[in-house]
C-alpha cells in the first residue's frame, strides 16, 4: 500500500510540474483575439441580380467585378435621351445663315443712302428721300436685332433642353456603373446574402468579405503595463499550431483605449486579480494563411 501511495503521489507530482512548465512555455504578456477588417458590400441599384459570381470562402482581389443588376431600362433611356440631343442639334437655328438675308438688304439700302448723298449734293435729289433711305435702315437694322434676339431666345431654350439631357445622361451613366457590383477590397468572402437572379433593392446586403491577410490581434492588458507599450511600438505575436507548439509573427501596435473596461470573460490577463483591462490592437500580416479570425492569439511586448 505505501509503495502504492508513494508511486500515485510521484505520478501526480510529475503531472503538476509538466503542467507548470507547459503554463510557463506560453505565458506572455497579454492574449486576445484575432479581429479583421470586415465589409458588408450592398446593392446600389433596383432590379433582379442577373449575374452574382462569387461562393462563400473565395478569394477575391480589389475592383473585381462579381456580377451585376438588370440594367436594360437605363440602358433604353439613354438611348433615348441621346438621340433627343441629336434632334435638339438640327433643330438648333444657325443666327448667321437666318440674319444673312436681311443683313444684305441693309447693305442695299446704306448704298442707295450714299448714291443720294451724291445725288443730294449735286441737287439731283431731294431731302426726303434721304430721309426716306435713312428710314428704310432704321426699320431693317430694328428687324435684325429683333430676328438675333429671338433666335438667340430660341438657341439659349435649345441649349439649355440639350444640358439638361445631357445631365440626365450623366446620371443615368452613374446608374449603369451602379449596376456592376465591383469588389471594394481584397479578401475572403465570409458570407453570401443574396443568389443570382433574386431581385434586390437599393442597400440590400450582398455579401461580406473580410481582409485575411492583414489582421488585428484585440488583446487586453492591466494599467501597470500601460507604461511599457506606444502606438507604433513592434511587438511579438504568438498563436497556438499543436498543444506544445507556438508560431511568431511580427506585430505593430496601432491602438491603445484610453477607456478601461470589464475583463472580457474569455480573455487570460497578466494579472487575474484585476477586474478592469484596456484594449490594445496589434496589427499582424497573416502572411501563410494560418491565423483565422476569432482565433486566440498571445503578445509579447
């Protein structure tokens, strides 16, 4: 029996020191979790989804297009609205061409004043008909400027019914190019909301994608460790490949609360007793591939 007892009492203690040592391998000087940057890309157009190429879980680069929304209305409107411009351009009069024949008249008449100027002066005519030829421009210079100011009227009318269409072209342009749904960042896709051929509204959520590549690892410390740490501060960080084995990445500290807060229940501090931690954000470059998001991770400042 003692040689019983003894043997258990060897075996318990053997156990509590390899416990202790493997406690000791991984103690560090804060933990958290891994956080990422996590877009939630939504429709910005009306209409059924007619082309949505993307599943759960792929990678996808920034600006790739993904699929698009029917757009064969807009399509039609501006058609419409262009060929309406190009009405307006025909019916826009030309002032030069329209005034040309009464811009010749006055020619006309200011040479017939001059002839019985002459006339005048070598008493060959007389003074009312200068007055009549001086009258005869009068009336045709008051018919030009009337016939440019309404052919101005009607080329301003004109000009402005063609800015407008072309502001509506514009717009509709910008519809089309809302039709396309483009990827905004490069990362894995973590949901899909929608399928193709669904038809969405303006603001429907599409799908969202998260950058896995580069991570922020949320750990928490107590105010002692304040003093030890600054923004742009490089730092270690740990995640657990096997239950004995840990990996190491470069880090960068990007963000320090100025706020405590309640010791998150799942999260390890340096110093258990305290109740109220600060949340740091490390920023970490998930070059292979193996931090996961919501994954732990630990820091060594």
């Amino acid at each position: 029996m003692r040689t019983m007892r003894q043997l258990i009492i060897f075996t318990l203690g053997t156990f509590m020191f390899l416990l202790s040592c493997n406690r000791n391998k991984f103690e560090h000087d804060a933990s958290g979790t891994f956080e990422a940057t996590e877009v939630i890309v939504s429709s910005e157009a009306n209409g059924k989804l007619e082309s949505f190429q993307l599943t759960e879980g792929d990678q996808l680069a920034k600006g790739q297009y993904v699929g698009y929304v029917d757009s064969i209305q807009l399509y039609l409107k501006k058609r419409q609205l262009i060929a309406t411009n190009k009405a307006i351009q025909v019916k826009r009069p030309d002032i030069s061409v329209q005034v040309s024949s009464i811009k010749e008249q006055i020619a006309k008449a200011e040479f017939e004043k001059r002839r019985i100027q002459r006339l005048l002066a070598d008493n060959a005519a007389t003074q009312k008909q200068l007055d009549d030829a001086n009258s005869q421009i009068e009336v045709l210079k008051k018919s030009l400027n009337a016939q440019v100011n309404s052919l101005s009227t009607s080329v301003n009318s004109l000009n402005e019914e063609s800015n407008t269409n072309t502001v509506q072209v514009s717009q509709i342009e910008d519809q089309l190019k809302k039709c396309k749904i483009i990827n905004p960042i490069q990362g894995t896709v973590l949901n899909k909301f929608v399928e193709e051929k669904e038809v969405v509204t303006q603001g429907k959520a599409l799908y969202k994608i998260a950058d896995t590549k580069n991570l922020f690892l949320r750990a928490y410390i107590v105010s002692e460790q304040l003093e030890k740490i600054k923004i742009g501060q490089k730092v270690k960080v740990f995640i657990n490949i096997s239950e004995d084995k840990q990996k190491s990445y470069p880090g960068t500290i990007t963000w320090i609360s100025d706020k405590a807060e309640f010791t998150p229940k799942t999260i390890q501090t340096q110093d258990e007793r305290q109740n109220l931690v600060y949340a740091v954000k490390i920023a970490v470059t998930n070059t292979d591939g193996l931090i996961k998001i919501g994954m732990y991770g630990d820091v060594d400042f």
